[in-house]
C-alpha cells in the first residue's frame, strides 16, 4: 500500500515513528504532523492515508459553503440598502 503524501501539509517526507511495543506510526518530517497508532503498518498507513484527510477536505468544503452563503446575504443586504438610497434620494429632489 503506497503512503499518501502529509495530509496537513502535503510534504512526502515521511517515516514510522514508534515500532512493535506500542503500534506502528507514520510522522511527517515536514510539519511533525502524526497519524493515528495503529497495530499493523497496513493499518497505519491506511490510517494515514483516508482518515484526517477526507475530514479535512470536507471541513473546508462546508466551511466555503458557509462562507459563499454568507456572502449572499451580504449582496441582498447591500442591494436593500441601494434600493432605500435611490428612495430617500427622490424624497431629497421634492424637498
Ligand atoms: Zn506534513
């Protein structure tokens, strides 16, 4: 099983940190980012490889979903506030 790049920081530079007594553990050289212990290098490395990087990516894909949601809102607010503009400008001409 290949070893995927960092998760955190997308470095390839990574070695086992820990071995037989207490599970094997994949550590980045880069970031010092650790994945999870697990009780086989196969499961380490599959540990490694699916677990915090799916989160990440879908954390910042909620959280840009979020932030485009809040950026509308801001649009209509604004165009509220043009609309009540161009009104209290005409009332402005009449006074
Ligand atoms: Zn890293």
């Amino acid at each position: 099983m290949n070893i995927l790049p960092c998760p955190w920081c997308g470095s390839s530079e990574t070695r086992w940190e820990g071995e037989a007594s207490w599970g094997f553990l994949l550590t980045c050289d880069s970031c010092y980012a650790s994945g999870p212990a697990r009780d086989s290098k196969e499961q380490a490395i599959r540990a490694w490889n699916e677990g915090p990087s799916f989160n990440i990516s879908e954390r910042l894909k909620a959280h840009a979903d979020q932030c485009e949601a809040e950026a509308k809102e801001l649009e209509e607010k604004a165009k509220r506030i043009r609309a009540r503009a161009a009104e209290a400008s005409e009332g402005d001409g009449n006074a």
